[in-house]
C-alpha cells in the first residue's frame, strides 16, 4: 500500500499537467485556412441572436476568485485582458495586481494609456504604455507569453507596442523551465500589417478559434486570412451568416469554424413622395 500511495499520487499529477492547453492566442492550425468552400453554401447557415447589453462586466479570475486572490504583477505584464469579441456581453479576466496599490484599469476604449489593443482584446498594463518603444513588422517580439504548468496560469511580458492599423502573429514557440523547474512553453508575438491580398473563389476570409471560458462565455481569436472582393463581406463573428463549422479539437478544448465572403445586402430603395410607380 505504501508504494501504491506515490504511484497514485503521481498519476494524479500527470492528470492534471495533461490538461493544460495552449493559450487562445497562440492556437494557430495551420491546415485550416486550405479548407475549400463547398460549392453550395447555405446563405443562412446560422442566425446571431443579439442578446441585451448587460449592467455590468463580466469578470474572471486566472488564479482564485477575487483580487486577493491574484499573485503580483511583474514589470510590463498584462495585468487584466479586456473582450469586446461579442459587443453585447464583453468581459474581461483579471491575471494578477499591479504593485503599489494601483488599480488595473477595467476601461472599454484605448483611452486610459495603459491599452494595448490587438483585434477585439484589449490588453491592459499597470505601467502607461506610452513608455515602451514601438516595435518592427516581423522582427521584434511585441509581447511574449508564458505558461505556468503547475498553476494552469499564463504571464504576459510586453517589450513593445505594435504600429496602427497591424496586427500579432504567432512568432515562435519556445520550451523553458519555471520557477518551480516544471517544464513550460513560451509564445512570442510580433507585429505584421494587415493582409492585403484578395480572397480567391471558394476560400475562407476568416478563421475562428473559439474555446469555452464560462457558461455563458465563449472566448473567440478571429484570424483574418484574405480580403474579400467588391461588394462582399467577411462575416465578423462566427454566428454570422456565412460561417460553417471546421475540425474540433477535443484535446485542446477548441472549435474552428470558417468565415466566407457573403455578398452584400442590397441597399434600401427610397421613394419620395410625389413619385410615381
């Protein structure tokens, strides 16, 4: 029994270590964006229900649940990441407390200098960002993400912020050992503008990568691949018409789903009054 006791014990562990995933951000599967259009597309493959704007922020916690519960910020780390995938239920999760009893800020625009905006998150930090130097297209690490096996917990160091109107990328991906000689990953980041290259006929626009965080929370990363043609659109979510379901990745938690261009809506006719039929 006594030398059952540490195999079971060690068995437990290496449980809770196998369900540790790869950050949203850093999910990229690359196959994915070969997928080809079937030739006949639903025009309504499924319908976005646009729910009420709530009161408040929904709001989760890395580590705990509450402020107290969080560990203290590093120098230039995200301290808070702000959601505003689905405008009508935005939330944010808090990672850790910014030193010298200063609050993390928990505003909704780019506003209070201490936002870092990429897509639909907004990546919040104790220090102003005005302060870091602004980083080059596909060469510097504008951020870099690190992953805490043993806490389940992720860190995220900024070196420096992108240029306007670009988007982050998925750089490399190196192994490291904590603090605590696990073994865990690092994902760096850089700056790329967006894509300017045309769709071609039956290829995805977009690529969705959306992983339960809450029960009633979705957390999405949106990868635009191509620009679509005059007088189409992307769809912006993965409800949207135009989207249909790719692989599902039930190791990791995820589901893929592909975004098609869609032409546009018809613009309204007005008649004034006076004229005739």
């Amino acid at each position: 029994m006594q030398v059952l006791t540490p195999l079971l014990l060690a068995c437990v562990l290496c449980g809770v270590r196998g369900v540790i995933r790869t950050p949203l951000e850093a999910f990229r599967p690359s196959a994915e964006i070969h997928f080809r259009r079937p030739d006949k597309l639903p025009l309504l493959p499924h319908r976005r229900t646009t729910a009420p704007p709530k009161s408040g922020l929904k709001i989760l916690y890395q580590t705990g649940g509450s402020e107290e519960d969080l560990p203290d910020c590093r120098p230039r780390q995200v301290c808070s990441k702000v959601d505003l995938y689905d405008a009508a239920q935005p939330w944010i999760e808090k990672k850790c407390r910014c030193l010298g009893h200063r609050p993390c800020s928990s505003e909704l625009s780019t506003d209070d200098n201490h936002t870092l905006a990429d897509k639909t998150t907004l990546y919040k930090t104790c220090e102003p960002v005005k302060r870091l130097p602004k980083c080059r297209y596909f060469k510097d690490a504008a951020w870099v993400i690190y992953t805490f096996p043993d806490s389940n917990a992720t860190q995220q160091i900024v070196n420096c912020h992108c240029p306007k109107l670009s988007v982050t990328y998925l750089l490399k991906k190196l192994p490291y050992v904590t603090p605590s000689g696990e073994q865990g990953n690092q994902y760096q980041f850089a700056c790329s503008p967006q894509s300017r290259l045309r769709c071609s006929r039956k290829e995805p626009c977009k690529l969705f990568s959306a992983r339960r965080r809450h029960e009633q929370i979705d957390e999405v990363n949106a990868n635009t691949i191509c620009q679509c043609p005059r007088e189409h659109t992307c769809p912006r979510h993965h409800t949207e018409p135009g989207v249909l379901a790719g692989v599902t990745y039930a190791s990791e938690d995820i589901r893929t789903y592909h975004g098609y261009c869609m032409p546009e809506p018809p613009p309204d006719t007005y008649r004034f009054v006076g004229d005739k039929d």
